[in-house]
C-alpha cells in the first residue's frame, strides 16, 4: 500500500434500516481498509445501537448539524492518509476500493478518484413514485464514490455546513476550482439508494441552494481570471 493508509467515514442520521449493510460493504472490500469511523449526527432512531453491534468501527456522536459536519467531525477524527466516504444509505461494490487505491498508488498527480454509481430503489418502490431514473447507472462526483489523499481534500477544505442540500455539489465545484486533478471510473464504484427518507427527498424545499452554488463557483472563477 506504499505506507498509505485508508480511513473511510459514514455520516450516520436516523438509518437503523441501512446503516449495518453499508458497514459490512466497508467490511467485505477486497482491499481493506484501516479503519472506518462512524458519526451519529443526532440520529432519533437506533441507529446508535446497530452501530454498537460493530464494536470495530469507531463511532462519536454529535448534534444534529448536517452531513457536512458529520463528515468533517469524520475528517478531524481520521488517521488515514487517504480518505473515503459512505453515506450511511448507501452500499459499496466490493471492489470498490481496490479499483480506486489503484490509481492513486500508479500516479501520484491523481488528488482524487471518483466512479459510477447505480440508482437503485430501497425495498423495490418509492411512496410517491416519483424517481425517473432508477436502475441507471450515473457518473458520481458524490462523496459515497469518492476516495481522495488527505493532503488534496484539504486543498480544498471542508464540507459546508450552511447548507442543506447541496454541500456535496458544492465541495466538488470547490475542488474544481482549487485546480484538484481526478479521474472518473467506468466501473460502479457503489449503489445509491432512493427511499422515502432520502435528504434529496426530504428537503425539496431547498433546491434552491444548487443555484447558489453554481453562482458562488462562477464568482471564484472571476476573481481568479477564469
């Protein structure tokens, strides 16, 4: 592994029903990881006690403040020298981090290494029916399909924690513009899975935020000349 180690973080908020199979996809990886760590991000549900059947994964528990700043809190409590996230609905293929180590072991100009992801229904169906693009699979520049050196992520910074919806977007346009080198994966690097307690589902209400973010990446583009 050239002496690089991998720690992988899981946001964690009320997902009792998801939270043990993301864990075990993290576990059944063809190329282990060092260590994986859990943050309950004020979780209401059990999710607390599924995460205490994996006494090997760290967990810390916060406020509720938002996956931004549970994967933050995740950064500032990681040892690795690589960094990957899982969000905790979310499943990985096995292979996932093998494909993505091998990369960044062969080219040491690659900050970060990004893959496909297949839409997939949780339990076969959504209430309101409304996912048009279920069982396609997606290039994902999301944190869930992402594996990236410790010293590029914080070229680019944090997540943001103003924002609800959008700090994944937001944290890619960042990267981009920070000048982050990457390559995108034919592979399906994880499963992304829709159900009725998706963020994107629940906070519709705060679309609004990908247009900020779209403003605030041109803004950074002038002001650099770009």
């Amino acid at each position: 592994m050239n002496g690089n180690t991998i720690s992988v973080i899981v946001p964690v908020y009320n997902a009792q029903k998801h939270v043990a199979e993301a864990i075990q996809s993290i576990q059944r990886q063809t190329y282990r990881v060092d260590e994986i760590i859990a943050v309950d991000d004020g979780s209401t549900d059990d999710s607390a006690e599924v995460l205490a059947a994996f006494p090997e994964v760290k967990c810390f528990r916060q406020a509720n403040q938002g996956a931004g700043a549970a994967r933050n809190q995740g950064v500032r409590l990681a040892s690795g020298s690589w960094l990957a996230f899982l969000d905790a609905d979310d499943v990985w293929s096995v292979d996932k981090i093998e494909k993505q180590a091998a990369v960044l072991n062969s080219d040491a100009c690659i900050d970060a290494v990004f893959g496909h992801a297949r839409q997939t229904l949780f339990n076969g169906k959504l209430n309101d029916g409304s996912l048009d693009s279920w069982g396609q699979i997606l290039p994902a520049h999301l944190p869930s399909a992402m594996m990236i050196r410790r010293t590029s992520f914080e070229r680019t910074g944090e997540f943001a924690t103003d924002l609800v919806l959008s700090e994944a977007v937001d944290w890619f346009c960042r990267a981009v513009d920070a000048g982050l080198s990457w390559r995108m994966l034919s592979d399906v690097v994880y499963l992304r899975r829709i159900h009725d307690n998706n963020l994107g589902l629940r906070e519709r209400a705060n679309r609004h935020e990908y247009l900020r973010v779209v403003r605030q990446s041109l803004h950074r583009r002038r002001g650099n000349g770009g």
